[in-house]
C-alpha cells in the first residue's frame, strides 16, 4: 500500500469528496499537517494520485467500495443481474445494492403470487 496509486478523473471526484467530508486533517480545502505558519493547500485535493498517506491509511477504507476498486482487495464482487462492482463483506451475496431492492420484490411479489394461485382440481 505504499505505491503511489494514479486515479482517473471519477475516482479522484470522490476521493475529493471523501477528504473534504471525512479527512480531519482538512480545514475549507487546507492541510492541517502541512501547515507551518502558512496556508497549505491539501496535495490530495489538487492531483490525480493518492499522496497522502493519512488519507491512503485512515480515512480511504472507510468507503469499502472505492477502497476496493483502487487496492483491488479480495472483497469486491461483480452483481450477477448488472454486472457492476461492489463491494461485501459476506461471500454470499449475490446482487449490488442497486439490484438488490429490485430483485427481493420481484421475489416477494412471485412468492406471493404463488401462495394466493386458486388451486384447481
């Protein structure tokens, strides 16, 4: 984990995101570590890599499915229905959260069809 990771633009835009909202070492777009008397703009907002190392360390694996697709871990699998990636934590799930809601009322809702079904004789 000590390489430098390139990111392509939509990751950097949430890595963005993840430093402003999360990073407690970032105050309005400064680095609090960096910071020497000067104000510091915070290297990972302005470049397309993961430099900061407190950002790579404590705050980047709080966001499993952006920490799965830039480190590749073991975690990330592939919806069965889209096809997208996502990120679990058990192995035996088999649908994205998008697909998820979709396909548990699809089931729901042919359970039910089947279990109201007149029966004939």
């Amino acid at each position: 984990m000590s390489e430098v990771k390139r990111l392509t633009p939509p990751q950097s835009r949430k890595v963005n995101a993840l430093v402003r909202r999360t990073c407690c070492n970032c105050d309005s777009g400064n680095c609090i570590l960096l910071d020497d008397g000067d104000e510091c703009v915070c290297p990972q907002l302005i470049s397309y890599s993961l430099l900061c190392k407190w950002f790579r360390v404590a705050v980047l694996p709080a966001d499993k499915l952006l920490y799965a697709e830039l480190y590749q871990t073991g975690d990330r699998k592939k919806c069965t229905e889209c096809g997208a990636s996502f990120a679990s934590t058990s192995n035996s799930v088999k649908y994205c959260p998008d697909c998820r809601k979709r396909i548990t009322r699809r089931q729901a809702a042919e359970r039910m069809r089947k279990r109201r079904a007149p029966v004939t004789q």
